[in-house]
C-alpha cells in the first residue's frame, strides 16, 4: 500500500484504523473503542482498555525468546566505557528497582522526578515506574536548580531518583548538589530520593532522606507489571512555553505504545533486532520516545551515547557509534551534523568507518536547512529524511513514511501528514490559506492516540494554549505552509519559543530572569539566527533611571544570572543595553522586528510604532556587539 491508501484508511475510518493499530501490543484487557470523545473539545483513547507499558518493552520480548538479545548500549566517550544489558537483564532490573521503590511506597499514579545523565539506569528508573504505573518526570540534566525546583513543585513527586553526577567535556555537572539546591528552594519535599552513585564523583547522601541505587535494592521482592487504563498518564515531560512556568505536557500509556509501535515500523522501517539510535538526551521528548520505549516497545537494541557529535573525541564520533553497534537508522537534530560539518568539512572522517549497517538518518527538533540535509545526503549515501513533531505530540506529525514509501524528498520540507494528523494552514481569522501562503499551522481535532490529552493540573491553560484561538483545532504554535503536494514547510514558532541547538527554550522565561535584576527597568529576549544552534538568545535592557553602573557589568550579571537560574543550556551569551525598546503605539514590543534588525535582513517600521527612530538605536547598541556586520563575517 502507498503513503496516500494509508492516509485515505485512516481518513475514512480513523477509529477502525487505530483499533487495528492496537493489535501490536499486549492488551491486559483489550480496549473496546478507540476514541473517548465524551469531554470534548478534550480527548482520551483506548481508555477502558489496561495495559502496562514496561511489560510491553520488556517482560513480553524475554517472554517471546529475545531475553538475550542486548536491549540497551551505554556508550560513553566521556567516560571511556561501553556496556551491554540484554532484555533478560533489563527485565530482573527494573523489576527489583520497581520492587524497592514499592517497598518505600511508591503506587500507581505517584509522581517520581527522575534527574539523569545519559546512562542506562535513566532508562531502567523511567520503566520501573512504568512498571508500577507510577508517573515519571524527567528532567533535563542541563537546567539549573530553580527550573528543577518549579518542576518539583508542580509535579509533586513521591521520590526523585538522581545520579551523583553527569559529565559534560571539560567538566563534572554535580547532579546531587544541584538535586539539594532545588530541594533547599522548592516548596514540595518528597519522601525519599534515590541516588545512584558514579564513580566519577560520589555524592553525599541526606541521612533520613536519601538512600543508594544499590543498597536500598538489598533484599527487596521485585515487583510485577500493574495493570493501568490505556488512558493512565505514563509519564509528565515539562516543555518550554510562553512564560518561566514550563507546561507539564501529559503523555498517556495506551494511545503512546500504539502509535509509538506503528511509527517505528512505518515511519523509520525497523523492527525487533534492528539497532536503532536516537543520538538526544533523555531529558528531551527525542529521549523519551526513541531511545527509551520505541525501540524497546519493538524489541529493538537501543543505544544510550553519552557524548558529543564532536569533541568526544572528534568529528568522527557518530559514524564510529554507527559502525561498532551495527545502527540502522540514526535520528539526531540537524545542529549536531552541523557541528560536525563545521569540524570536518570535507567529510574525512566518514571514510574511515563501515557505515554499510545505516539504512537512513532521521533529522528532528528544529528546521532542517537544505545545505546540511545535502552535505550529509552525499556524505552518508542514505536518504536522508526531515521529521516535525513537538514534545506535545510525542512522535511526528509530518514525515516521510521510508517503511511504507520513500517518497520524493523536497529540501526544506519534513514531507506530508501522517496518519492521524489532518493539518491546516490558517489566518488570524481561522480560514484555510492558499497553497504556498504562510499561516498558522493547525491540527484538526482530536489528536491521535499517544498525543498530549492535556497538561498537568492545568486544563484551563491547556484550553487557552492550544484550543481556543483556532476552535475544533490544536494550534501547534509552529508557522508554515503547504505546497500543491501537501507537503508541509515549518519556517517559525508564532509565540515567544526559540530553538537552540534542538533545545525548546522560552524566552518568556529569560526576560523574567533578566526583569530580577535590580538595575534592569525593562528587557526584552529575542532569537538571533546562529550558523551553529540554529537560533541564539539575546537579551536587550534598559536601565533604571539614574543608574550609573557600567553597562558591561550588568550584561556580564545578567547572562550569569540566566545561567544560574534557568542552567546552561539557555546558552544565553548575548545582551546589550539600549535607552528604549521598540514598541507599538498601544506598547507592544516589536520583537519581530528586531530579529530582523539584528539578522541583517530588510525590515520596514511597522505603521504601529510608536517612535521609528528608537530601530535606529537598536541597530546602534546592536552594531556595538557585533551585529548583524561582524556577526555575517564570522560565518
Ligand atoms: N547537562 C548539563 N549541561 C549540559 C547538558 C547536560 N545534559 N547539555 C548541555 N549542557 C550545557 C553544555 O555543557 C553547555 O555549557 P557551556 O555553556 O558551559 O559550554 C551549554 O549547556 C550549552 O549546550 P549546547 O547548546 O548543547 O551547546 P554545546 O556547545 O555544548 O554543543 C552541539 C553544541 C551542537 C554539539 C550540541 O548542542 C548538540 O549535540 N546538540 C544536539 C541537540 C539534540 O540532540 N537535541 C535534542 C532534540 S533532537
Ligand atoms: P520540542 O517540543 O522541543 O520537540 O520542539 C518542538 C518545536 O521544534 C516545534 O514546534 C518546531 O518549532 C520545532 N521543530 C521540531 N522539528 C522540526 C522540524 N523538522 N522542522 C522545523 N521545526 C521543527
């Protein structure tokens, strides 16, 4: 069947075509209708069904004879070790680390914070909650103590499960400390925490609060899978929005392993036994879905890299990963083969691995630029395929279905809709937009099973983020256009969220850090393009009157301030000061308009503004650091 009978069967019978979906994993009691559309505008799938997610990634592959096919690979560059777990072991595991944290009362539907490197054991905690039906948060190792605190406080775990440490080149990230920071400010407190201990740096433990990976495992009864209703959360994923205050994007246990299982084999072409590596972070939605339960929920072997596209130790690094494991399919966000193109051009490194086991490089988590989509096509000799989907959907929204079809690719576009997805291009008024006119992009309701049913103890936001501005549609925030063929082009987020190296990141959340500062009157954080990360922060301030501080000290406290509260990963680097912002007669900021200014592209006063030749002191304040002149040299 082609990619377009399959998006007609789903068209013509959405419910029927998910039912069929839902044969692909084991039911405990088998749904016995797909959608629940009761509360509608909100929506649940496979609700009356019971399931268990982790039986479903592990226990049924030892069942159907793969217990000593190798699950997971740790590879690690940054501490120079490589090591195997095979689904038997995975099974005994996560079984005995769900038992000990029964035995410490952790039950269905409590939350557990888990904070993480790049190691198996954050794949072996996320499934031993599954496996009690417990909700998991994951939190990004490269946050700051505060962002975890708001995390902890809006989630209300039982127990957070940490490691000492995490290792980044050049430097130890200190996990615990950081853990005790946030505990120290946040207003929850949960019962225990669990901390595994790596060698590179043994943390302290809290007596009375804080017990060890192993030990608190010693003598436990392992537990068995807990049946939950297919529409039970699995797991919280916090994701950037508008404002400091992250959405807890919910992520359902039934509706997620169906659509997971059906992605794998007919967007990325694998199937039990395949090696499939997904070269992003836990931490990241990328994390949870595909190095986490797809490949597990397939019975494929799932590669955990803890290390850089370059550095780690060079530009080589991937396609070493590629010919030792025997990967078939790599899915990495564009930024990291720019990196690597930056380091080596030429492609040299390529040649000196047997990269004959890839089959197709997956690209996500920002737009993919057609030069890095062809230096790699031409590099690796594999199609070479863009994908959009966001932390809310779980999987890809638009792709091209390489299990079903390879279908021509079109350079700048992540292809056409998959199944489940009838996506529209609006105006501000909701009407569909001719072919080739940007608009709002939107998704006829209901999403599909796996998608988010909501956010965490916020339904009104969820409404008024997503629901309300394009009635009986989800508004994806993402901007773009659709060709004569229905492929789909992502070109801008229509609200205060940047891109930075495939990291989501609200600059919402920065101008509330910079607003702290006790000298800073007013600020305004926008995206500069980056030949690198795709975008860059950079802050603007205006000063409080009669301040008569050195400009310079306060940008240089401003950026260790974003740092310290939101973490490095906000890799906010670049401010100024300037005597005005940009505004609109009725005191909108025109943000827009100093992207463009900052860019280097043509831009023209909107009729709205207030006073045009504050744009010339922007250029000024910018032209000061480096913008857009020096900048459009350095690349
Ligand atoms: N824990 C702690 N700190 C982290 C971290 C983590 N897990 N991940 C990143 N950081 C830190 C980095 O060390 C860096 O700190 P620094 O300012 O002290 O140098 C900072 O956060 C910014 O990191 P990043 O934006 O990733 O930049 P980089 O210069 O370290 O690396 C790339 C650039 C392109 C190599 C890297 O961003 C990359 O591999 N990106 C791929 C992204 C990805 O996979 N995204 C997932 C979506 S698919
Ligand atoms: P995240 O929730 O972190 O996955 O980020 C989702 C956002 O990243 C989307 O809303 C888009 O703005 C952007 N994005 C992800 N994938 C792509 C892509 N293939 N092309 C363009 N933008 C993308």
């Amino acid at each position: 069947m082609s990619y377009s009978d399959i998006y007609a069967a789903w068209q013509g019978d959405p419910e029927g075509f998910w039912m069929e979906q839902a044969s692909a994993i084991d039911w405990i009691k088998p749904p016995t209708k797909a959608l629940f559309d009761e509360k509608a505008p909100l929506y649940e799938w496979f609700a009356d069904g019971e399931c268990n997610t982790c039986w479903n990634a592990v226990d049924r592959h030892v069942e159907a004879g793969r217990g000593d096919q190798v699950a997971i690979i740790h590879d690690s560059p940054v501490t120079h070790s490589k090591h195997e777990i095979t689904y038997a072991e995975l099974q005994s595991r996560v079984a005995s680390l769900a038992g000990a944290l029964r035995a410490k009362g952790v039950e269905k539907g409590d939350r557990v914070v888990i904070y993480m490197p790049m190691i198996p054991e954050a794949l072996e905690a996320m499934l031993a909650c599954a496996r009690l039906g417990a909700v998991h948060s994951v939190v990004f190792g490269g946050f700051a103590a505060n962002e975890l605190a708001v995390r902890i406080d809006d989630a209300k775990p039982k127990a957070i499960i940490a490691a000492s440490c995490g290792i980044e080149p050049g430097r130890v990230v200190h996990y615990k400390p950081l853990l005790d920071g946030a505990l120290a400010v946040a207003k929850h407190q949960p019962e225990f925490c669990v901390i595994f201990q790596r060698e590179q740096e043994v943390a302290h433990l809290e007596e009375g609060r804080d017990v060890a990976w192993h030990s608190f495992q010693y003598g436990v009864e392992p537990a068995d899978c807990v049946p939950v209703k297919g529409s039970d959360p699995l797991y919280i994923l916090y994701t950037s929005g508008t404002t400091g205050q992250p959405k807890g994007v919910i992520r359902p246990n039934g509706g997620h392993m169906v659509a997971l299982s059906w992605t794998m084999k007919n967007i990325y072409d694998v199937e039990a036994g395949d090696v499939y590596w997904a070269a992003s972070d836990v931490g990241w939605v990328v994390g949870h879905s595909y190095i986490c339960y797809a490949p597990l929920l397939t019975g494929c072997t799932t590669i955990v890299f803890e290390g850089k596209p370059v550095g780690t130790p060079d530009a080589g690094t991937f396609w070493r990963v590629i010919e030792e494991h025997g990967v078939k399919i790599l899915f990495t966000a564009p930024t990291a083969l720019r990196a690597i193109k930056r380091d080596d051009p030429k492609g040299e490194h390529v040649g000196k691995y047997d990269l004959s086991s890839l089959k197709a490089l997956f690209l996500a988590g920002e737009r993919a630029d057609p030069d890095t989509i062809e230096w790699s096509q031409k590099l690796l000799n594999v199609p070479v395929i863009d994908h959009w989907w966001q932390t809310e959907t779980g999987y890809a929204i638009a792709a091209n279905p390489l299990g079903i079809e390879e279908m021509p690719v079109k350079l700048g576009s992540p292809s056409v809709p998959m199944p489940g997805y009838e996506v529209h291009i609006l105006d501000e008024g909701g009407h569909e937009v001719p072919n080739g006119t940007l608009g709002a992009i939107a998704i006829k309701l209901p999403l599909p099973p796996g998608t988010l049913p909501g956010l965490w103890n916020a339904e009104e936001r969820f409404k008024k983020s997503y629901l309300t501005h394009f009635p009986g549609y989800y508004e994806t925030g993402d901007a773009g256009m659709k060709d004569e063929d229905g492929y789909l082009y992502i070109m801008a987020r229509t609200d205060d969220v940047i891109n930075v190296a495939g990291h989501r990141l609200s600059t919402g959340g920065m101008e509330e850090v910079l607003a702290a500062h006790p000298d800073v009157a007013e600020c305004a954080v926008i995206g500069v393009a980056d030949k690198l990360k795709g975008q860059m922060p950079m802050g603007f301030l205006c000063l409080n009157k009669g301040t008569d501080r050195d400009p310079d000290e306060i940008v240089k406290e401003v950026v260790k301030m974003v740092r310290d509260k939101i973490g490095p990963v906000a890799a906010f680097k670049l401010a100024c000061v300037v005597d005005r912002l940009p505004k609109t007669r009725s005191g909108k900021i025109l943000r827009g308009t100093m992207v463009k200014i900052a860019d280097g592209e043509e831009f023209k006063a909107p009729a709205t503004i207030d006073d045009p030749a504050i744009l010339d002191e922007i250029k000024g304040a910018l032209s000061q650091i480096g913008y857009p002149a020096a900048k459009a040299e350095a690349s």
